[in-house]
C-alpha cells in the first residue's frame, strides 16, 4: 500500500464545523453565536506525547489536526467543535497530497 494513500477507515470521529454569526437583539448587537456549516465524520489527531514539551515551548499544546473529506467553504473564521470543545480554525489546507481530503490545524477555545 502506497505511504500517500490516506486510510478511510479512520474518519470516525464526528465533528461539526460551525461558523460565527452576528445577531441583533432590538437592534443592540450581541456576541456571535455558532451556525453549524458542516457535520461530518474526521481523523482528529493531538499533540503526542513525545512531542508534548515542544508543543509547551510553542504554545501549540492545545491543537488539534482535523482531517476531513474535502469541503467547499470552509475557512479559518469557523469553529470545530469535537467531544464537546471548541477549537478556532487556524489554517485550512485543501487537498491534502492530492487525496481528496482537506486538513485542518485548529487551537482549543480558552472556557
């Protein structure tokens, strides 16, 4: 099996990719509030362990690396939400190898 090939079986996680909406209440603008924009099944991947402390030095301890089917329109001003935790999405990076697939590099949402 080529090492380029990405393994369907491993979109097993689901996740919701919500975007950011403004909404007026009487006119008073209030905080934006998700809309989800696309529900399907992913490859999440975190920070591992050998890789943890570097990960602390850099800040990126609370990432995550999403792997989903490709999907037209998402952007980095959208939210993941997985295993109830919100992640902001920082980079979308489409066709990820030529596979079909789109990765994206995501940050927790401080609670």
């Amino acid at each position: 099996m080529s090492r380029m090939k990405f393994d369907f079986s491993k979109l097993n996680q689901p996740i919701t990719i919500n975007e950011l909406k403004n909404v007026s209440n009487n006119g008073n603008p209030t905080k934006p509030h998700p809309v989800t924009f696309y529900e399907c099944f992913a490859h999440v991947e975190t920070v591992s362990l050998k890789d943890y402390e570097t990960s602390i030095q850099t800040g990126t301890q609370h990432n995550i690396k999403v792997f989903i089917r490709n999907y037209p329109g998402i952007t980095n001003k959208m939210q993941i939400n997985c295993n109830g935790q919100d992640y902001n999405i920082n980079q979308v990076l489409f066709d990820y190898r030529q596979s079909g697939f789109t990765v994206l590099i995501a940050s927790e949402v401080t609670r």
